[in-house]
C-alpha cells in the first residue's frame, strides 16, 4: 500500500506519441512568446509616457501590494459579495496554477537536469485535494460573477457613458461586455474540462490500482468518474475523451496564456503593479510642475508618466468610482471610470503601434473616440471619492488636473471662472475685496483679535477665504474667536497678511497662480511667530498640511474640531447646556477622505449630547456638497440636481432629524441654499459644529455674544 | 504687418480710500493696479489677426507709465503680444490725454505700425481721447468705439463697424495705416495663466525715454497738456428723506422745503 502511495504521480503525457508531446511542446512556446511580446509592447506602452521617480522603498511597497492583494480588502469594500467572488475566483485560480507550474517545474527542469522528483506520493495526494477545492472555488467564484453581471442589473457595471450620446462609437461599447463574458467563459472552460479530464483519466486507468484506488484524493473527478462509469463509459471511451479533452483544455489554457497581455486579463498584472506604485496621497498633494518643464500640464497621451498609463491599464471597470462620483450622480457628463477607459483606449490606439504617431495625433482633448471632453473635465469636483475607493488604486484626480491645466493654460474655461481666478490673482481672495478688509469680522467682538504678524501666539488660525468674508461664515468665525477666547487660548490671526489658501485654485488648474499663493501665505507665516496653526476651513487644512511642505512651509497643523475636542477633555471648554438634539454629520472631503478626521467631529457631537444619525453615505464614502476643485465659483446648470441637493434629501430620509451638521465653511453656504431649494426649510437646519457647541456653552455674559 | 497696441496701466480704487494731500489724485497707496479693461480686448483683436494670419504679423504694445506699469506689460506679452515698449521719464507725470498722446504718436513714428490699436477710453479717467489724439498728431485715418474688424494682413484697407442707436450697424472702411479704438465685447479675450505671465518675464520690455522719441519735456507733463486737474474730491452725499402722513400733510411739508431751499438760494 505505501509502495503504491508512493508510486502514484500526475498522469502527464502519458499515451502521447513523441509527436504529440513535441507539437504541445511547440504550441507552449509560442503561447509564451506571444505572451512575452505583448508584455514587451505593453512596457514600451508606458515607457512611452514621462519620467516619474517614486518615493518610498520597493520592498514596502512589495509588502503593501501584497497584503491588499492577499487581503482582498480593497475589492471587498462596498461590495462584500463580489470581493467575496472575487476571493474565490483569485484563489481557486492562484493555487491552479501554482500547481500547473510546479508540475512545469519538476518536468521540464528539476528532473531532467538535476533528477529531483516530489510529484508523487503523498504529496501529491495531499496537492491533489487541495487542488479539487480550488477548482470548486473558482467554478463557485465565476457561477457568482455570471449571475452578478447577468441577473443582478447593477447600475455600476452598465458601461453607457454619461459624457458620450447614445449613438456615439464608444457610447455603451459593447466590446467590453463581450470581453467580461469570454473571461468569464474561458476560465469556467477550463475549469470544468479540468474536472471531466480529471474523472475521463480515472476511468481510463481504473485497472492502474495506484491511481483509482487514491481517486477520492480527488473527489470532484472522482464523483464525475462514477458518474461516467455508471453512464456506462469504458475504459476505451474513457481514454479517448482524455485524449481529446487534454487537447481541448490545454490549448484554451495556452490561449489565455497568450492573450494575458492583450485582454482584461492582464489586471493580474496591472492592478498589482499600479497598487505597488499607489500614493496614498495622491489627490491631497498634487504634482509640482518643474521649474524647467516648458509644457504645462497634460495636452497629449505622452505628457503622463509611465505610472499614469499603468493606472489606467489596471482598471478593472468594477465601476466603483462611478457610483461614488457626486457628478455623475447628478447627471454631470462625467464618469471617473470612463475617463480612465477613455484614455486607456486611447493609449492604446496610440502607443502600442511600432512607431510613436506625430504629436497631433496624441491630442487627449476633445469630443473623438478616447478623447476627454472640456466639460467632462470641469464637472469634476476633486472631491476624491473616486480615488479613495478604486480597488486597484487608479488615481483619477492627478490625471484629472494635469488635464485641467492644459485648459487653464489655454483659457478654455467657464468666464465665471476665468473672472475669479483673475480676482484672486489681483485681490488674494475670491470675493474680489480688499485685501485690508479680511480681518474685519473680528471688529465686531469684544476683544481684539491679536495680529500673529505683531505679538507671537500659540495658536496661529488661518482663516481662509470663506470664513473671512461671506457674511454667514463670519458669524460662525466670531463664534470660533469668543470660544478660542473664553478657552484661554493664546490666538491670533493673520490678517491682510492671509491669502486665499490655494487649495481650490490648485485643482481648479492654475498651478501658476497656486504657486503665487502658497509662496505669499508661507513668507506671511514665516513672519509670524505661533507654536502651532488650527484652520476652520478643511480645505486649507488639506493644502497647508499636505502641500505647503512642497513649498518650505512645514507646521503642525490641526483642524478645529481635534482642537476643541482637546479643550473639552482638557476642561478648558465644559457643556453646560447639553443639547438633546437629532442630529446627522456631514464628512466635509477635505477634512474626512482627505485626511481622515472622521472622529474628533463625531466625539464633539457626543459630548454636546447630540443623537447622531449616520446618513448612508458618510466617513469615506461621504458625498461632496459639490463645491470642491474650484466648482463653487461657477454655477451649476439650471434645472439638474446639484450634488448638495442630492445629499439633502438623503438627511431629510432620517427620521425626527433636528440639526444637519457641518464643518466647512463651503458646506455651509451650499447645504442652506440647498435646503431651501429642496423645499426641507423648517424641517431640519443645516448648522456649524461651532454653532452647536456655542449653544451648548452658552457665554458668560449674553453680551459677549455677538450679534 | 504690424500692429501696434497702446496699453495703459489703471488704478482701481480700494474700498476706503484717502485723496493726496495737493487734493488732485486718490493717495497711490490705494490703488489697485490692472490693466485697463477695455486695452484687454484691443490686444486680443490684434492678436487674433496675428492668429489668422497666414503672413507674418507683430503685434507689439506699448504703455506710457512707470515701473509698475511693467506688470501690465507682462500680462500682454503672455497673452501673445510680440514685444513691450515703456516710456516714462519723470516729467510725463501730470499729462493729460493729449500729451500722452503726442508720445504714443512719436513711438507710433518710431515703429511704424499698419494699425494703432487703443482702448476706447481708460477706466480709471475715462477721457476717451487718446487714441483719437494720436490720430491727429499723427494725421491718420481713425475711427472710434470699433465693434467688429475684419483685416486681411497685407491689404491696404480694414473694414469695421460700429453700433449706433437704434440698433443701426456702421459697417466702414478705413485705409492703413490708421488708429482705432476698440471697444468691449469685441472678442473674448484670454487668460493670461500665471505661469505664462511668468514666462513673459524672460521677455525684455524695452524703455525708451522722451529724448528716445525726440521730444522734450515741454511736450509732455502739465507744460505739453492742454488741460489740469484743478482737484480730487468726493461729493457731498445727496440727502433724502421720505415725507409721511396723508397727502395734504405730505403737500405741505414739501412746500415748506421748497421755500426753505429758494431761501438758502437767494
Ligand atoms: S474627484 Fe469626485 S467629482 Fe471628480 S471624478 Fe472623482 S468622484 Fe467624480
Ligand atoms: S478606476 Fe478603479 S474604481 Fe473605477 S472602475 Fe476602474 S478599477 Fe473600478
């Protein structure tokens, strides 16, 4: 028994003739050239684009990739059955063809050159179950797949575009949908021929003991072999439908060997390599120009860099970011997904030929096949979503800028916008008013607020352009001060000195005037002495803490929320008047996905005595107001839905909601607009944190408050 | 071809503002300066011919002013002027239209352009003069308040129009080299992105001074003008107030002011 244990091994070539084994031979090979030839155009695809040195170790980068891949933890979220499937197909699939390969490995080059040999025995019964459970896994994983794509009709797998018509050549591209299926086809193919191969040997050789007596080793073959058996097929039969079937699997295996490169199935590839190559801050810093570079952002295919046209090869058109993208949710002739397909298509078209195309030819903007419309570029909002949930960390927002800065750099852009770049540029605020008057909401309080230009502070607040002058804000910036104040702490501001932050203009386009910007605002805090600085506005946070390094201007910088939560736990600030309120919060981007402060805001709430709501979309699937990457300076069409009215009828779903939490100054202004457009006027009022927890600390004297 | 656009550098006032202590001029210190508006869609017309083109064109702009006025000067060379001319000299200070004029007319000789373009007016004096002054001096053709040109490089004659009442259309000829001045809405001009003004700042301006042009200090400054700004100031607020009660009490309140004032008057 041990001896014939031991003996058992994989029937590989056996009943071949020489010829047979010599033609599957040939056939592996060139399915492995051609696979080498795509691989060597698909490098010289993203060679193609520019030069980009990455930062970070390779190994940390290795081991980031490897856990996600492993992990499965970015293709799990917000969507547990497909990554589940997904788990499936990938395991089932890796472990298939480890085996194939080890089998590969001791036959055609541990044995013959060095004559070791471990396929056999007990180790390969053991390999044998293992890879019977394999297979079903990923029979299991595809079965699922089909009826998701099949019968589950999910709007995020629906590849109509929103920026194309329908009649448009790429409008729907049914090509895609044909592509999904063959994958999914061809794997299940060879799956199952795998399994009926498996039971056709088992029959062929029942009379080998060695073999049919260690069969449920395999129990899946083994089952079918019964099966076969009882249908009354003999050993002859049997052996000839292996014989026949072994062609057929083998040459469906070595054609998606081959077509690796060519099809979607390179995402086995792809998407590890752009999750190697990810930056986890990708659209809170974006790129410097260099001083040296003549071309401002990106007019042709070439003008992004290698890891760029990676990301764009690794998507895997799971369709997330549509679904998450604010502007495609209220009709914005936007999608993220197809920005990225649109120019993977183009690159495709463009850069896997021989020669390089004339320069005319890799023009990205415009209306034709692969080309990315100007109002497509302008729809989107920055707001990150897209980036933060991609499976396979495509990162959007760079491309999205780069491209934007083509379309500043030409002046092909909305008046309004053109209008308020040139404000900003002349008045260092995008009111359009004197620089003198950007202190003025202080004025009305009863203490002065100190000049951190004139005596050092410990807490240097950058107010930012909305806090400082539209009216609403400046109540709430008040409020902000007599709480700073009746804290203790030591703050000051920087008065005329300030500058509008820059981070919208940033992605808006205008590097040139971001520049101008960050320089003003980092010589006007040099020249000020704090220890640290606080922000009321995310959106300077983002840029302050993530950017100004970029520009010489490190500082420890917090937003207000862990500031005041601090002055709570610290006793400085005490609830004196806890508010029962029902209330729902609202992620501002800047301050949730940008740079994850979900839980000060939250905790604030908490010890206010706020009931707080989730709304369904929050934390880092929360849904921009619609105001990010520069879009409230221009209007949003009349008639479609903006993104903040779509939010509010989410919070008006919650029932006995009293207050909807903000804290943002753009979040403000665009929330009370929009709960007076959805008709929710005296339902519920949009509130700032700061609000709410003046109203829970009410002032010591009903003077300090001010009007 | 060659045209040449003449540019001023104005001053937008900022929200509290103080008048100089010789009472003719806001204090400087409140100035807002930009180009004029109108001097934005002169240069994008001429640059728009430029464009079109098939033949060579140079659009060259000049300004008459200080230093400051250099930022201007970039701003149009990054949004596609060929090069910059600047003329100052101390005693250009306190001009009025007519001398700026005669030292736009003198470069104008100098360059020898096949049109002058000039804004309509300035917004910060709006004299709508100078263009049309440099006109005579230079014994031009010229038009005023252009709403449309159609200029074919090369040809001797341009063809514009003008809007007049009544929703009439002027459509005239002019022969070159001539003066016009444009007016807004002509074209939409572009955005000069701040890393393209940048760039123009590796653009050399050149400056010329009078005796460059071959004038003298008597040709220029309050000597050269025909006219002096006797002084600055803001008019006093006109008053109002709303007369209540019934019609015969709010009658006869308004008599009473009307007799109050031809009191005051006489
Ligand atoms: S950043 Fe936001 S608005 Fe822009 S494409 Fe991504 S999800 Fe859409
Ligand atoms: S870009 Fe990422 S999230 Fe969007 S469809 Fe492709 S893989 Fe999915």
């Amino acid at each position: 028994m041990v001896s014939r244990t031991d003996a058992v091994t994989r029937i590989l070539f056996e009943a071949f003739s020489a010829a047979e084994v010599r033609l599957f031979y040939l056939l592996g090979y060139a399915a492995i050239a051609i696979f080498g030839y795509g691989v060597y155009v698909q490098i010289r695809k993203y060679r193609r684009g520019a030069a980009l040195k990455l930062e970070g170790g390779l190994w940390a980068r290795f081991g980031a990739m490897l856990s996600s891949v492993l992990s499965h933890r970015t293709i799990e979220r917000r969507d547990r059955s497909a990554g589940g499937a997904h788990r499936l197909i990938f395991y089932g699939f890796v472990l298939l063809f480890a085996g194939t390969a080890t089998i590969t490995l001791e036959y055609d080059i541990l044995e013959p050159l060095f004559g070791i040999r471990f396929w056999h025995g007990q180790f390969y019964l053991v390999f044998s179950l293992v890879l019977d459970i394999a297979g079903v896994a990923l029979i299991a994983g595809l079965a699922f797949m089909m009826y998701r794509r099949g019968w589950m009709r999910l709007p995020k797998l629906d590849y109509a575009r929103p920026d194309r018509v329908p009649g448009d050549p790429d409008f729907d591209r049914p090509q895609y949908r044909r592509e999904d299926w063959a994958f999914l086809w061809i794997l299940l193919i060879i799956a199952c021929t795998g399994y009926v191969l498996e039971a056709a040997r088992l029959v062929w050789l029942q009379d080998r003991a060695d073999i049919w007596d260690t069969r449920w080793w395999s129990p899946v073959g083994a089952l079918l072999a019964e099966g076969m058996r009882t249908a009354g097929l003999g050993e002859r039969g049997a052996g000839l439908l292996r014989h026949g079937l072994w062609w057929f699997h083998g040459l469906i295996a070595l054609l998606l060997i081959a077509l690796i490169p060519f099809t979607k199935v390179k995402h086995i590839f792809t998407a590890a390599a752009s999750l190697m190559v990810r930056d986890p801050l990708a659209a809170q810093r974006l790129p410097r120009i260099p001083d040296s570079q003549e071309q401002v952002g990106a007019a042709r295919i070439t003008d992004f860099n290698w890891k760029q046209l990676l990301n764009l090869d690794a998507c895997t058109k799971c369709g997330r970011c549509h679904e998450a993208c604010p502007a495609r949710a209220v009709g914005a002739p936007l999608s993220p997904r197809d920005v990225i397909l649109s120019l993977r298509e183009f690159a495709k078209s463009t850069l896997e030929s021989g020669v390089l195309p004339d320069a005319a030819e890799l023009d990205i903007h415009g209306k034709a096949p692969g080309q990315v419309a100007m109002e497509t570029l302008w729809s989107c909002r920055t707001c990150m979503a897209c980036v933060e949930i991609c499976p396979v960390a495509v990162e959007h927002v760079p491309i999205i800028v780069q491209m934007r800065r083509k379309l500043v750099e030409e002046g092909a852009m909305d008046p309004l916008l053109t209008k308020t770049l040139q404000t900003i540029h002349k008045t260092g605020n995008s009111f359009g008013e004197s620089k003198r008057k950007r202190g003025a909401w202080s004025k009305a309080l009863p203490f002065p607020v100190k000049d951190a230009r004139k005596e050092p502070v410990d807490v240097l607040w950058f107010v930012g352009d909305y806090a400082s002058f539209d009216p609403r804000n400046q109540k709430v910036s008040q409020v902000f001060a007599s709480l700073l104040q009746e804290a203790g702490v030591n703050f000051g501001i920087l008065y005329d000195g300030e500058s509008n932050a820059g981070n919208d203009v940033r992605r808006v386009g205008e590097e040139g005037l971001y520049e101008v910007l960050a320089t003003a605002n980092v010589n006007a805090l040099a020249g000020a002495s704090f220890k640290s600085v606080v922000t009321t506005d995310p959106h300077s946070y983002n840029t302050i803490r993530n950017e100004y390094p970029d520009f010489g201007g490190k500082y420890e910088i917090e937003h207000y929320t862990t500031l005041a939560k601090r002055l709570f736990t610290e006793g400085r600030l005490q609830v004196t008047n806890p508010l029962k309120y029902r209330v729902t919060f609202h992620d501002p981007c800047h301050l949730g996905r940008f740079n994850k402060g979900y839980d000060a805001p939250r905790e604030l709430l908490a010890l206010l005595g706020c009931e707080l709501v989730e709304m369904g979309r929050c934390k880092a699937n929360s849904f921009c107001c619609g105001a990010g990457g520069g879009r409230i300076w221009v209007p949003d069409p009349v008639g479609a839905e903006k993104p903040a009215q779509n939010r509010m009828k989410e919070a008006a779903a919650i029932p006995g909601l009293e207050v909807y939490v903000v804290s943002c100054p753009k979040d403000l202004t665009m929330f009370e607009d929009a709960l007076k457009t959805t008709g929710n006027e005296g339902k519920f009022v949009v509130k700032e944190l700061i609000e709410l927890i003046r109203e829970a600390i009410p002032a010591r004297r009903a003077e300090e408050v001010p009007a | 071809m060659k045209i040449l656009v003449a540019v001023k550098q104005v001053a937008a006032l900022d929200e509290d503002f103080a008048i100089r202590d010789d009472g003719r001029d806001v204090d400087s210190d409140f100035f807002i300066r930009d180009l004029n508006e109108w001097d934005d869609f002169s240069l994008e017309e001429a640059v728009k011919i430029r464009e079109s083109s098939a033949e060579p064109v140079e659009v060259v702009v000049v300004s008459v002013g200080p230093d400051e006025a250099d930022e201007s000067l970039r701003k149009c060379l990054a949004k596609g002027a060929d090069r910059a001319i600047r003329v100052w000299d101390t005693c250009i200070e306190y001009s009025d239209s007519i001398a700026i004029a005669r030292v736009l007319a003198a470069v104008a000789k100098r360059e020898a352009p096949n049109m002058l373009f000039a804004g309509v007016q300035s917004s910060d004096q709006s004299f709508a003069s100078t263009g049309i002054a440099a006109a005579a001096l230079l014994g031009w053709p010229h038009a005023a308040v252009v709403s449309n040109l159609t200029c074919t490089p090369g040809a001797n004659l341009a063809v514009f129009r003008r809007e007049l009442e009544g929703g009439l259309l002027h459509e005239v000829e002019i022969q070159c080299p001539a003066v016009l001045t444009i007016q807004l809405g002509i074209n939409t001009p572009r955005y000069a992105s701040l890393r393209s003004i940048k760039q123009a700042a590796a653009k050399p301006i050149e400056v010329l001074s009078l005796s460059d042009l071959a004038l003298g200090a008597a040709d220029v400054g309050e000597a050269g003008s025909s006219s002096r700004v006797r002084r600055m100031y803001v008019p006093d607020k006109a008053r109002a107030q709303l007369i209540e009660g019934d019609a015969a009490q709010q009658a006869a309140r308004l008599a009473q002011i009307i007799h109050a004032f031809k009191g005051a008057a006489s």
